[in-house]
C-alpha cells in the first residue's frame, strides 16, 4: 500500500513522504472495518488506489482552496482525512451524523498526531442553519454522498462568498449537474468547468465538479429534511 501510494503521489507532484501516514490509515480503516461497515474497498491495492489516492486528487486540480476546509458526510474519512494529512497547514472539519464513524477517526488522528482535524457530530443541514459554521469555510467538499441537487444545498450554505465548494463525482455526472444547476443559482453558486482525472494506478477516472460561492445563501436554504429526503431517496 505504501508504495503504491507514493508513487501515485510522486507523480502528481505530492510529498510521497506522506505516504507512510496514508498507508497507515489505510491499515487502520482495513482493521476496524472488520468490526463496523466503513468501506466496500477491502483490498489494500484498491484501498491504495480508490480512496487514498482518488481523494489526493483534490489536493493537485485545487491546491489553493483556502486553509479552512469541511468535509460533508465523511463517513471514513473521505476525503477530509486525505486532504489533512497531505496538507498540514489546512483545519479541515470532518463532518458526520454517525458517532461510530466519527470515533474511527479520532483513533487515526490520535494515532498519526494530527493537530489539524475537528470533529463534528452533525447532519449536513443541521450545520448549515448553525449561525457559528453557516458561510464560514473557504472549501465545502463531499464525495458521492447524495445527487447534486440535495449535495450544493446541504454543502453550499457552509461555504463564505468566494469559497468554493467541491463535488467529487463520476464522469457521467452531467444530467445530475444539469438538473441542479437551478437550485444551485438559488443558493449563491456559480458552477466552473469541471477537472476529470486518472488515478495513479486504476483504470478509474473520475471528476470534481467546482461550484464558486459567488452570493450568499438565502436564509430559508438548506430546508427542513423532510423536504428535501425524498431526492436523496432516489439517489443510486
């Protein structure tokens, strides 16, 4: 794993000797997801690959996002606890709803000594109402957490105006984005020509979809749950 990692790395102009880190976190997700369903990816080549490397991909395309950065629906870490461990010099929030997902991560920054990780028990909408996170964050990023109309309004009211908010999708995302594209006009974005890339060592490309905060978000976004569960419902 560690050597796949920092060639991936190397070849994207990343610090390889962060590998050691991510190879170890990937050793510790392998391990725990025995006991608690973290990850489908169990083979550490792949785990290497689809998740270490796929979520360093944010650091090459947007490496000037900004220092303040949170990580919508992270579930195991991906791709906040990437993004924190290759760049130091960001406070990058990890946001989830489930506390066993949340205690994993705080084993691996405890174990790796990140002092640039805070962990946040919450919904995604819940935070976005919060007047002390509401458009306070440089970068907002999620990865295939929902489609993109319920992910720009659960990620979208976190991000200031000038911040920017990154959607880690697939390739064939454009009839999501299509039918977004009026909500997110509603919620402040402005959408920017989206970055596809190969990952080091897959026969996997995939895409990151930039959305500017160029306005404030109107108060009454993001709805009530109840009003917005029945598109996530449908996502597959």
């Amino acid at each position: 794993m560690r050597a796949a990692i920092a060639a991936g790395l190397a070849q994207w102009g990343l610090d390889p000797a962060r590998a050691e880190a991510l190879a170890r976190y990937g050793e510790l997700l392998l391990a725990r997801n025995r006991e608690v369903n973290l990850t489908a990816i169990t083979q550490p080549g792949e785990v290497a690959t689809l998740h270490m490397l796929d979520c360093a991909a944010l650091c090459v395309g947007f490496g000037q996002a900004g220092p303040r950065v949170v990580d919508v629906g992270t579930g195991a870490g991906f791709p906040g606890l990437v993004l924190a461990i290759l760049r130091p010099d960001w406070s990058v929030t990890l946001l989830d709803p489930l506390e066993k997902r949340l205690d994993f991560l705080a084993q691996v920054a405890g174990e790796l000594g990140l002092t640039n990780v805070t962990l946040l028990h919450s919904r995604g909408e819940d935070a976005g109402r919060d007047p002390a996170l509401r458009e306070s964050f440089d970068c907002v990023c999620a990865r295939a957490v929902a489609e993109l109309t319920v992910l720009s309004e659960l990620c979208l009211p976190l991000a200031r105006p000038g911040g920017v908010f990154l959607a880690m999708k697939a390739t064939g995302s454009q009839a999501e984005m299509d039918a977004a594209l009026p909500l997110i006009g509603q919620l402040g974005g402005r959408v920017l020509p989206p970055w596809d890339y190969a990952i080091p060592g897959a026969d996997v490309t995939h895409r990151v979809w930039p959305i500017r905060k160029e306005g404030p978000t109107p108060p009454r976004f993001p709805r009530r749950w109840a009003r917005i569960k029945k598109k996530l419902e449908n996502f597959s």
